[in-house]
C-alpha cells in the first residue's frame, strides 16, 4: 500500500498532453490558453478621458483663468479636436481620446455653462486629472498572457480588447465513466429493496462537467466477460476512463483483473488513505489512463478531486494553484494509520482565518454527508490526535 503523496506524485507523472487547437474567443471559457498573447497596441491606445465635462490646458487655470469658451464637443471615438487659445475648453466625453493641446478635464459638476461658455465653481483642479493616461496598464508588444493560463472572463476580455478572435487552447482529454456492480438501477429505476442507483456516475460527470469535460457513462455489469469487452472498447475510444467500484476484496470486484488481462499497467493499487483505500490506477499501452475509484461514493468524490482534477490540471499545463489550508475548529481523533480527509464545512472568522468545522459523517458510503460539507481536510496519517487550533490543508471541492 503506498501513500497519498506516493499515489499523487505517480498519477502526475502520468499526466499526459492532448495537444492543441484553435477556438473561437468567445467560445474558450473554461479552457486553458496554449500561446502567448501580446498586446497589439498601447492600453489604453491613447489618454483616455475618465470623466464627463470639458478639457483644458491646467496653465490657463493656474493663471485664473475661470470661463473658457466652448470650441466643439468631442465624443468618445471622434478624432481629437485642438484648443487654439487658452481660453478655449472642448466639451469631451468619457471615453474619449484626449486632445494634444489640452491636458486636463474637468467634470460637469465642477462648472456652470451658459451662452456657449464654461465657468469653474469649484476649484481644486490638478494638473492632468480625470485621465487614464496612453500604455499605463500595457504597453504595445507586452506579454499579457501566457499559456497555461485558465480562460476566464476577464481573459476572454483581455483578449478581444487586443483583436485575438481565435485562441489557441489545450486539447480536452475524451472522458468516459464506468460505473459496476449488479446492485446498481439506473436513477429512473425502482430500485429493489436490496439495489441501488448509481449516483456515482452522475457525481463524477458533474465534476467534469465543472472543469469544461462531457464525460460519457457507461454502466457494466458483474459479469467478467462483458467488463474486458466493455473496458475494452472504451480504452480504444476514450484518453481517460473512470471507474467507480468493483476493485477491492469482493468475489465480483472483477476491475482489477480485467485491466491486466486488457494489458493496463497497474501503476498502482491501494492508497493509504480513508476514504479511498483501494483505489487503483494504470496506464495502457496506447496511453489511455485509468482511474479505478473505490465504489463507495465519498471515496470516489474524494478521490476525483484530490487525483484526477490535479492530474487533469497538469495535462491541460494549468498553472498549478497554491495549496489551501484551514484551521481546525474542534478536536478531532483518528485512529487507523491512514491519511484520512476529514469532511469539514469552511468558513472565514472575522480574522479573516478559513476555519473547517469537521462534519465526519457516517463513513464513505455516506453521500448525504457531502452535501453538508465544502471540503476535504488532509490529516496525515503519522497522526491521531488533531487539536483545534492546528493548520491542515484543506481540498475545497465546492468551486
Ligand atoms: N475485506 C475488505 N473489504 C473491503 C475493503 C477492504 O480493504 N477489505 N475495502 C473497503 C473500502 S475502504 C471500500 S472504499 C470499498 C470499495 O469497494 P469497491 O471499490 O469494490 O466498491 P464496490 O464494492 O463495488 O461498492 C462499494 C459500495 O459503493 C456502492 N457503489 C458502487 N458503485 C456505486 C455507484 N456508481 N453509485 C453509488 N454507489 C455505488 C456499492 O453499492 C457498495 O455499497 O470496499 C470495502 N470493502
Ligand atoms: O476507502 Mo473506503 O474508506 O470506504 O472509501
Ligand atoms: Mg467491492
């Protein structure tokens, strides 16, 4: 049995690169940028005038100057109109670019305007206010993304403020899941009094789902003939197979047989950890990677999100995030020597200090606890006794 950081560090070593394609900006939320993005021209491309009123040169000011005839209005996108004399003001608009023979703006509140004039009524007027001044955020040729970088809406915003109507993006690895075990119904199903339905495979393709993934479902019975065939055609269709069950010490966990016998190299079996125990994971030789989570269903919701969305997070070159770590709000004992991840819900005090309130629950197979909780706390298993009080990291799972 290996341990969590054993585990995590062969499953990135099996991270895998699908390659590269071309979007639509706008249709790339959710992926990851595979370029470098450079801005085409200044930002702002010129002094761009923050607020509604009129421009003048600050000198006629200081000199007390205080009406300033209107020469034009100038909108934002119109070409710059020029003040010829000192007295002169350009009624300009927010937005707009900013006329070489002036260099100062003063809002509407601070003026009167009657006959074609401007008076100031409010003085403490700076030199050069009201201005977002040509190439102060970036400059033309700046690097102002990079690949690796996740493709939220401000990076959507970013891009098509500097002309990029395409964007090169990491491949989305082909997903499928596969859950197993004859006790399980479809959810539209009356289960019998001793079935189930197979929640797990709904769980796992809304967490794909999350990170921009259309996982397929599969179900497969407990019948040894039809898991090799059925695992495999999906290894010669799919990048990545997860699989919920069937893979400890049962008569019909049929999973990990039917991998070797498909040639999928064990990587690994057995973590560890609670929950997660058996959890297994191999390679074939065309590359496809397995995940093979325990069937209980906190086990295979722990699991994906503490190996596979990592694993996923490197495959895409995401930049990887910081680790998250919370205080423990209450005493808490563990017994077994495994790496145990405690069900906690967050919250900051008004220290501002993420707090994780531990919600144990009833075990693994206790999917009604999840729903009460936002994260998992990793209590290292060198440990028994965790005081309140103590820093763990933390694997929040609610986005
Ligand atoms: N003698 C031992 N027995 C067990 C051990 C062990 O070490 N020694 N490990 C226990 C642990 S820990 C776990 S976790 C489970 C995992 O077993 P499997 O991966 O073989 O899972 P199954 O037996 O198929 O199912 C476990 C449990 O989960 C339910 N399940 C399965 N699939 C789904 C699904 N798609 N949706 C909802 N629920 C699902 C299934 O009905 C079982 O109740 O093994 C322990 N046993
Ligand atoms: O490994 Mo398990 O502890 O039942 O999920
Ligand atoms: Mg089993």
């Amino acid at each position: 049995m290996i341990t969590v950081q054993q585990a995590e560090k062969l499953i990135l070593e099996n991270s895998c690169d699908y390659g590269n394609e071309i979007v639509l900006f706008d249709q790339a939320l959710g992926r990851v940028l595979a370029e470098q993005i450079k801005a085409d021209r200044d930002l702002p491309p010129f002094n761009r005038v923050t607020m509604d009123g009129i421009a003048v040169k600050y000198e006629a000011v200081a000199n007390g100057i205080k009406n300033f005839k209107i020469k034009a209005t100038q909108a934002a996108g119109d070409v710059p109109v020029e003040v010829d004399a000192d007295d002169e003001c350009i009624e300009i608009m927010t937005g707009a670019a900013l006329p070489y023979s002036v260099d100062t703006v003063i809002r509407y509140e601070d003026i009167e305007i009657q006959n074609g004039t401007a008076t100031l009524i409010n003085n403490g007027i700076s030199k050069g206010q009201n201005l977002h001044l040509k190439g102060s955020d970036k400059q033309q040729g700046e690097v102002i993304l990079n690949p690796g970088q996740l493709i939220t809406p401000q990076v959507i915003s970013l891009g098509a403020s500097v002309g990029e109507t395409e964007l090169r993006v990491k491949r989305i690895p082909r997903v499928v899941i596969l859950s197993s075990g004859d006790e399980l119904v479809e959810v539209s199903d009356v289960p019998s009094p001793y079935q189930i339905r197979r929640s797990n495979s709904y769980m796992l393709q809304a967490i794909l789902s999350q990170h921009g993934i259309t996982g397929a479902i599969r179900h497969i019975p407990d019948d040894e003939a039809i898991i090799k065939q059925q695992l495999g055609l999906c290894l010669q269709h799919y990048d990545v197979m997860l699989l919920s069950g069937g893979i400890s010490m049962g008569k019909f966990d049929y999973i990990p047989q039917a991998l070797k016998d498909l040639r999928v190299e064990q990587v690994f079996h057995k973590v560890q950890q609670r929950p997660g125990k058996p959890f297994w994971f191999g390679k074939h030789e065309n590359g496809a990677v397995v995940f093979a989570f325990p069937g209980n269903p906190v086990a295979s919701f722990m699991c994906t999100h503490r190996y596979f969305v990592p694993w996923l997070n490197a495959s895409l070159g995401l930049q990887p995030r910081q680790p998250m770590y919370a205080i423990l709000a209450h005493d808490f004992k563990f017994e077994p020597a495994l790496e145990y991840y405690l069900q906690v819900k967050l919250h900051y005090n008004k220290e501002g200090q993420l707090m994780a309130m531990p919600l144990a629950g009833n075990g693994s197979g206790d999917f009604a606890n999840l729903a009460e909780t936002d994260a998992f706390l990793e209590l290292p298993l060198d440990k028994t006794e965790f005081k309140k009080g103590e820093v763990y990291k933390t694997w929040p799972f609610n986005a």
